[in-house]
C-alpha cells in the first residue's frame, strides 16, 4: 500500500505530471480513454505556454543482433524531450537531442538497466557502442538509472488494457517530423505534459483544446483531450485490491493484539496473592497499577521491535 499508492514514482515533480488521453464521444457507448496525434503534440510542445513541456512515445518491438541469437525486446519510440518532461535523466551517457527525433537523425539509442546488465554485463564503456537493431546500425549515447520504471500499457491513461506489458529495454527516437504529421486520426502516441508550477490543470486543458481547434474543426474531430495525474493512472486499477489487503492485514493485527490482551488479562487475574501480600507490605493501589503498566510497556517494546525487525527483513 505505501510504495504504490503513497510512495511517488521517482519523477522530479510528479504532482506537475499529466497523461493526455483522447475521450470518445458519449455515443461510441465506451469508457476507455485513447492514444493521441502526433501533429496535436506537435502544437502543444511549441505553443502551449501553460504546459512546462510535452513530450510522446509510442510502443514498439525490437529485434537486437549481434550476440548469441536474435533477441526480441520491448521498446519505445519516443520524442526527443521525453525523459526531460518526467524529469529523469540517464544515468550514464547522454539524453536526445532535438535533431535525434527527425528520420536522417534518429540512430541513436539508450538502454534500459535491466538489459545493459543482463546483454552486455553492465558494461561502463557502452556508450559509444554499435548495436544491429531490427538490421540496421545503432549508437548507444546513454543507459537508464536502475530504479526507473515507467509506466507501462494502459498505466498511462488509454492503451490495449494491458496493464501487465513489459517493461521497455531499449529507446530509440520517434524517427518522424511531427511537424509535418496529419493533424487527424493516426492517435498512436503516448502523450505526457508537465504542467508549470502555477498551472491549474482545468487552465492547461483550454489552452490545449484552443490550439488545435483548427483541426478539429477542419476534420470535424469528435474526439476530446483530457488530462489525468499520472499519479493516479498507473495505480487506479491496483486501489481497490490494495486497500483490501491493508484490511485483511489490520484485521489480523487487531486479532493479535486482542489475543495477547487476553492472555495479559488472565495473567494479571491469577495474582491476587501477588497483589495482597504487596499490598500488606504497605504497596498501594497507584504502585501496583504502574508495575503492571511497566510490565506491558516491556512486553510492547520486545513486541514492537522484533516486528520492525521482521517487517524490514521482510519488505527487502
């Protein structure tokens, strides 16, 4: 419950990140939100002054040569300001450039830790590094830090809703002048906007709706943007299941706890001689209050700490 609702993903300022998501119309009788346009992006990265920054990505499969064996991996296909939106950057090498997004641009890659350690054994000098990807050449300019974990299927909002996707290996750019995309259908991307810090996101979607009012005019688009905190997407469908477990677990704290009431209770109830012969010795009331006091707080503490101990050992 704490690492995935409470815990933030590990994103400079998440509470600024907001997934963009199409909303059907009402009669398409769906609830599922979907991808968006690149040439949407396209005007909201370069005009849209409530937004820090946009950025998109679309999944894909790789095919890595070289090795042993081809390897298909999972990847994703992302715009040159995609990691600077959500605000990580690699841990070795590089980031991509702006000219990296355009197609005679786009050979460049970075990986993610998992398959820098697992292919190529955590290797500090792979920057620089020819790969054969899908049969063509590859640079490697950068590798992801360990404890990235970006979202994955619908997690961002809209998708197939295949919350179990796996995590992408390789990143490569978009390879394609968004500039010159259609500004109608073809919504296959990702789309991920931080927000400036004075921004409200009600005033952020109806600068984004203004600025491509033209195309929804010009292609009479039905379709609608929305903004959802990432936050929020990537764990909504884990909630209900998660707050059940914390249930289930408090219940069988308190079953515990009243357990070892009880035995306390019984205990103290069979020292009645204790208690008159302390009492005969000139003990009072208030004294053999504090000693059977002294005596929970004991057994508390030996109970609190080993099961801080246990909870530590066990959440590693």
């Amino acid at each position: 419950v704490n690492s995935v609702l409470f815990e933030p993903l590990g994103f400079a300022r998440e509470d600024r990140l907001y997934s963009v998501v199409n909303v059907p119309p009402a009669r398409a009788m769906t609830t599922r939100y979907g991808h968006i346009n690149a040439r949407h992006v396209h005007e909201w990265r370069m005009h849209c002054k409530s937004c820090e920054d946009v950025a998109m990505a679309e999944s894909t499969s790789l095919t890595l040569t070289g090795g042993s064996e081809p390897e298909r991996v999972p990847g994703l296909r992302v715009s040159y300001n995609f990691f600077r939106t959500l605000g990580v950057r690699p841990a070795i090498g590089r980031d991509f450039r702006p000219e990296e997004e355009l197609p005679a641009h786009s050979r460049e890659v970075i990986l993610a830790d998992s398959i820098w350690r697992s292919r190529f054994a955590a290797d500090a000098g792979i920057v620089g590094r020819a790969l054969q990807i899908n049969g063509e050449p590859y640079t490697v300019i950068g590798v992801m830090p360990r404890d990235v974990r970006l979202p994955v299927g619908d997690q961002w909002g809209a998708g197939s809703g295949n919350v179990e996707a796996p995590q992408p290996m390789i990143f490569r750019p978009l390879g394609m002048d968004v500039s010159k995309a259609h500004g109608a259908g073809m919504n296959n991307y990702i789309g991920v906007v931080r927000l400036r810090p004075d921004v409200q996101p009600d005033q952020a979607l109806a600068e984004l709706h203004s600025l491509i009012a033209t195309y929804i005019k010009q292609y009479k688009i039905e379709l609608t943007t929305a903004l959802l905190p990432l936050h929020s997407t990537v764990t909504r469908r884990a909630r209900s299941g998660l707050w059940l477990l914390f249930a289930m677990g408090v219940a069988g704290w308190l079953i515990v706890c009243t357990n070892v009431a009880n035995l306390v209770l019984v205990r103290t109830a069979g020292r009645d001689r204790e208690a008159g012969i302390r009492l005969a010795l000139g003990s009072s009331r208030a004294e053999l209050f504090r000693l059977v006091l002294n005596e929970a707080l004991v057994l508390v503490a030996i109970g609190s700490c080993l099961g801080l101990l246990l909870a530590y050992a066990a959440l590693r």
